[in-house]
C-alpha cells in the first residue's frame, strides 16, 4: 500500500529490482500520500475491502449476531492494535463523550480473541474475537476507529459516520495524514 510515513521503511524499497511489477492499492486519501511510495511507478488499482467480496449483514441481524439491541442507536469503538498502549485511555474517553451525548449511545467496543482481558468500561458490550467487523456494519450508527488503511476502507467506504483516532506511532502507515484528508474531504 501506499501512503507511507515520509522517511518510513526505506530499505524494504531495496527489493524493488527483484520484481517485474507493484501494484498499488488505491487509497482514499491519495492525495496526501508524500511517503517514498508516492513517486514510484506502480500499477494502481482501486481501494481494496473485505466490502468487495463479503456482503454485510442487514441491521436487525447483524445486532442480534452481536447481541446488540437493533432498535437503538449503536457506536462502535474499535480502536485495536493502532492504539499504541493508549487503547484503555481512548476508549474510555469515548466512552465518556458517547454516554454525555443525549442521544442514549448504545456502545460496543472490539477486543482481540487472544486479548488478557481487562475491565470494560461499565455498560459497554465487548465483541471479543469479531472477524472481520465489515460483515457487521449494518449493526452501527457511528464508529470510533484508528485510520488505518483497512478500517478507513471498510467503515468510512460503508458510509457510515466515522471519527478517526490515528496512530501516529506506526512503523510505516502514515495515519495521520489519511486522517487529516479525509476530513479535509468532509468523510470522516
């Protein structure tokens, strides 16, 4: 993929002579991408998502799926690894914003399968081990993600609203810029 932090991995441009062809997902932000990838030729194809290939649960079923009640307006926080050791302290603060919000947030955060565990936070449903979270989108109203490439690609592509957290300590996507344009683009 593209959109590489300007300076990030380098080396591994080392390996380009040893391959006939690149081919370059597409990216909705694009057009902030000033990493080391942006000049290079490469075949670029359209933004890849698990939305091409699986068709996502209506709302009422992918709720009951989760557990969830359909009839109420859902969000999600799905921060996941791109939190950087943060994860506990951004979701609780999401959590306290969704909660002062008059709108009766009904709040589901994702846990990894193989996560330790650790408290949620009181009134939050926890979807532990949900792969992929594409087939589910149906089920939210607002999502609260990282702007890494995928999620960029699965929920803000959904349509639906999204409020992206970066994680500027990634070794090479370069969150920060997809995040800053796309709200430039009014898509997040």
């Amino acid at each position: 993929r593209g959109l590489w932090r300007p300076g990030a991995n380098l080396k591994a441009l080392n390996a380009e002579p040893f391959f006939d062809l690149i081919i370059e997902p597409g990216d909705l932000a694009a057009v902030a991408d000033s990493g080391a990838t942006a000049r290079r030729p490469a075949r670029r194809i359209a933004p890849v998502s698990v939305l091409d290939v699986l068709e996502p649960l209506d709302r009422v079923h992918a709720a009951e799926a989760l557990g969830l009640d359909p009839a109420r307006p859902t969000a999600l926080i799905t921060l996941g690894s791109g939190a950087s050791g943060r994860g506990d302290d951004l979701v609780a603060a999401a959590v306290e914003v969704l909660r002062a919000d008059s709108a009766g947030w009904q709040i589901a955060t994702t846990q990894a399968a193989l996560h330790d565990g650790g408290d949620a936070p009181e009134q939050v449903h926890v979807l532990r081990g949900v792969y992929p979270l594409a087939e589910f989108v149906g089920a939210f109203d607002l999502v609260v993600t990282a702007s890494g490439y995928n999620a960029v690609h699965e929920f803000v592509a959904a349509g639906l609203p999204t409020i992206l957290v970066p994680n500027a300590e990634t070794a090479t996507d370069d969150q920060v810029a997809r995040a800053e344009q796309l709200v430039r683009d009014g898509l997040a």
